[in-house]
C-alpha cells in the first residue's frame, strides 16, 4: 500500500494481497466490515509514517485481533523483520484502571504475520517493545504474552502474536520490533558532543548517502597523535551497516561516551591510539526503516569489493579512507571492528577471520578473550573464525584480506534480546544502557591488549581541555583515486611503524 492518509470509507480490512505493500500505512482508521459513518472510538488508528517506522499493512481479524504486515526494505522484498509503529483512538471498553504499568488484562491480539526469517529470539522468551505518550520509556511486554508460531492460515509463515491492553484511552502507543535509534536522534548526539569543543574529539562528514544524509566520520586521539609526520595506530570502526540493528548504535555511543570521558583509562587511550568511527553507515536505511537495506535495496555488508560511488556512496567513501590509511607509511591499521545486531543468538561475541598463518590465527584470539574477561554479557564460547563463501563481501572478510598481519578485523554481534551470564541459565534482557555498557566494555580491553594498565596509574584527573577558538577542525586529505585501488607492497609499507606486539608494553 502506498502512503497516504485513509479517509474512513476507504479503510477497513481489504488492503490488497500479502505481496501488494509498498509504503508505510498513515494514520489507517480500521473499520468493521460493513459499518457505514465516521470512525467511533475503538476504531483503532495505525501510523508509521515517521522516521524509522515501519507496518506496510493492516487486516482486522476481529473486533478485538488484528494482523500486521511488515513493509519490505524498499527496493528488497526479501527482508521484513523490523517493525515500528503506533496505535491511537482506544475505546472505553478496552480500558482498565492500572496505574504505570503495562502488565494489564490482556485485551487485544496483534499478530505479525510476514517474517521473512523463521528462525527467532521470540522463541526464547523475547517480546516487542512498547511505550506511550505518558510513559515515554521504552519496555519490554512481558515474554507470556507473545508467542511464536507457525500459522496455517499464512501460508504456514511464522507468525509472532502478543496480546496487549491499552490501559489509557488518551495515550497514543508506540510498538517496535527492538529499541529504535533514529538517524535525528544520532545527529542531537553528536551535535551535544560537537558543543563541549573538546580538543580530542574531531567530527567531519566523510560522504553523503544517495539522499544526502550524512555520513560523519569521528576521531578521538590526543591532539598531538594528529600533528604533521606523527605515526598513528589506528582503531576503526563502523556501526549501523544494517539500520534495523539498532543495538549496534547503543553499543557504538557506549565506545564514544567512555572515550571522550575524563576516566583516566579514556585518557590514556587516547594518547596512545587514534579512534576513527564511522557510527551510522547507512543513514538512508535507517531513516526509512528498512531492516538490512540502503534505499535502494542493497545489502551494503556484501559489496566491499567494489562499492560504487553512486549506489554505495557511504561504503565507498570509508573503504576509500581505509585503503588510503593502509597506504600511508606513518599509518598502522590495527584493528576493524563492525558493530551488528543479532536476531537468533544470545550475549555478545565475534566473528573473526581464517589464516593459514597458526601465530597470526591466535594472536587473533586475544582480543575476544580480554573482552570476556572485561564484559559478563560476552561470550568467547559464542565466538568463531571463519571464511564462509556468502560473507566474502563483508567488511571483516574483505579488509581481513587485504590488510597485512598486523592487523584485526572481527565483527562484533550484540543479541537483539539478552544475554546469559556464565555460570547461570537465566537470560538478562538487555536494555539501552546493558548495550552502551557493553560499548563500553570494549573500549576499555583495549588498555588491557596494549598493556598500558601500568600507565593508567599515572594519570591524575585534569580539567577538561578545550579546543583554541582558531583552531581548524582536522580534515582528511581529499580522497582521490577509485576505492578499488588496492596497495601493493604490504611487506614494505609500514616499515616506520613500531609494531608491537599486544603482549610487550609500549
């Protein structure tokens, strides 16, 4: 269905077949089958016209059961899984007096029913997110109120139903498939960080998407690491590559929160490491709520070996960057990390790399293992190396293959759900701040990995600096050159770089 208002004679449940959605419904007024006249109170409207909204379609089973159809990424009807929309206009009889709380007398069933995956969290206790106008915290529905199933009347589809009551006739509410990070809300963050004019903090736009969104690209280091000539070991990476795995940008503010923090670890990474961060590559996908999409359907984490400057213009400009960093000799790219989301595994843990190098292989290891030492929800048991065929266009395994072996790339996986910590059975539910915890977590193991635990000793709590009123912002040289221009000479290039080994001190 395309967007656009409903007037009340044109809603009610015959909204074209399951393969007809092509918009976001907007303000859809539900009628019964048959009534005639203005929409009443009961007659429940549904909108996800907004930013990051997402429900292409509504049939009313029964006065009190709906079915709710996901909108298909745009240009790409193979993914449906993320769902954000409202409900507004409830009727008297739905009501009952419960005071803040959602754990109500269960009323009305919403039935999801065009997953496109079958396998689900919603089989292990997960459930949808809910908040309304007067209670705008975002919680979890109690997991005995959803189910998963598969449906004979959907072509025997998964379907995920919850039952729900609303509880406050005036509140309009709000239901999403995890907790939603719009591209507005990241461009409010990174505006607030902008204001502190902090000397170590740097915000440039490295590209705009194909609807000239932003694509900021952030560096946090010691201002002397950026001065003309100064070698650099550099820390990459990139977050919301698939925009409906919100929790990546949860953990990706964690890293930024802890690193431009006075807390004397924050400190001395910052002396000794360059942070280069793109948080949000795919600003068009999430803005339009598409699940794993760009706007113009492409799975943007399957074309790294040849991204175009025109369809994939944000991933062209950050491989662009990589592979002139990988060139520069005063440059070591030590570590790529791609920040995701998971949809049917529990806790944090990581996706690495395959060499036919054994020393190199563990050494990749290391950092995995700190990490489940430092954060309860990571789990190293979770974490595995490979070189799967379908993942070949992925960042970690292309960069894996054309970075030399001083470098790391991992993919680090965040349950859209919970996680279970060792030596229990019980799963946690995550929330915003367990994610940026997490974030958080993975800052700090870098002290652990170069070993700088001892330096941390000597740093005393200073006022924060701020940078000089005339001070240019610092900007990457202009980017030349198509990305697909690989270096050559690995054995050579960085021979002015002191590589260390993560275990000798600097």
């Amino acid at each position: 269905m395309a967007e656009g208002s409903q007037s009340a004679p044109e809603a009610g449940n015959d909204m074209g077949n399951d393969d007809a959605i092509g918009g976001n419904v907007s303000k859809y007024i539900v009628l019964p089958t048959g009534y005639c006249g203005l929409p009443k109170k009961g007659h429940l409207i549904f909108d996800a016209c907004f930013e990051s909204g997402n429900l292409g379609r509504v049939d009313q089973v029964s006065e009190f059961e709906y079915d709710l159809f996901i909108r298909p990424d745009t240009c790409n009807p193979r993914f449906r899984v993320w769902f954000n929309f409202t409900v507004e206009n409830v009727k008297e009889s739905q009501v009952r007096e419960i005071v803040d709380t959602f754990r109500v007398v269960l009323r009305v069933i919403f039935n999801i029913v065009n997953f496109s995956k079958t396998k689900s969290l919603y089989r292990d206790g997960m459930a949808p997110m809910v908040k309304s106008t007067s209670r705008p915290k975002w919680q979890r529905l109690p997991p005995k109120n959803v189910y998963y199933y598969r449906c004979p009347d959907h072509r025997k589809n998964y379907v995920m139903s919850f039952a729900f009551c609303f509880d406050r006739e005036e509140d309009i509410y709000q239901f999403a498939y995890c907790y939603p990070y719009t591209y507005t809300r990241f461009q409010h963050y990174l505006d607030s960080l902008q204001k502190r004019n902090m000397d170590y903090f740097f915000r440039e736009q490295l590209g705009q998407s194909v609807q000239q969104r932003k694509l900021d690209l952030l560096t946090i280091t010691s201002p002397e690491n950026l001065r003309e000539g100064a070698e650099q070991k550099v820390v990459f990476i990139t977050g919301r590559v698939h925009p409906g795995e919100t929790p990546s940008s949860f953990v990706c503010q964690g890293i930024i929160d802890f690193l431009v923090s006075q807390h004397p670890i924050a400190r001395v990474l910052r002396e000794y490491l360059v942070f280069k961060i793109a948080p949000m590559l795919n600003p068009d996908g999430v803005y339009l709520g598409n699940y794993r999409c760009s706007l113009m359907g492409f799975d943007l984490n399957r074309h790294w070996l040849d991204p175009s400057p025109w369809v994939h213009p944000t991933l062209h400009g950050v491989k662009q960057l990589i592979v002139q960093m990988y060139n520069d000799p005063k440059t070591s790219l030590e570590f790529y990390i791609d920040i995701h989301a998971h949809s049917t595994m529990m806790n944090g843990f990581m996706y690495g790399n395959i060499f036919e190098d054994e020393e190199r292989f563990q050494r990749q290891a290391i950092f995995p293992k700190l990490l489940c030492q430092n954060a309860e929800d990571f789990s190293y048991s979770s974490t595995s190396f490979n070189r799967d065929a379908v993942k070949a266009g992925t960042g970690r395994r292309f960069l894996g293959g054309l970075l030399d072996h001083t470098s790391y790339c991992y993919t680090l996986e965040v349950s859209f759900y919970s996680y279970i910590i060792s030596g229990t059975t019980a799963a946690v539910p995550y929330t915003e701040e367990a994610y940026m915890k997490l974030g958080r977590n993975v800052a700090r193991t870098f002290l652990d990995y170069y070993r700088l635990n001892p330096m941390v000793e000597k740093v005393a709590i200073p006022m924060p600096r701020l940078r000089k009123e005339k001070s240019p912002p610092y900007k990457h040289p202009l980017l030349r050159g198509p990305a697909g221009n690989y270096p050559n000479g690995k054995g050579d290039k960085k021979s002015s770089v002191n590589h260390k080994d993560p275990s000798t001190p600097f």
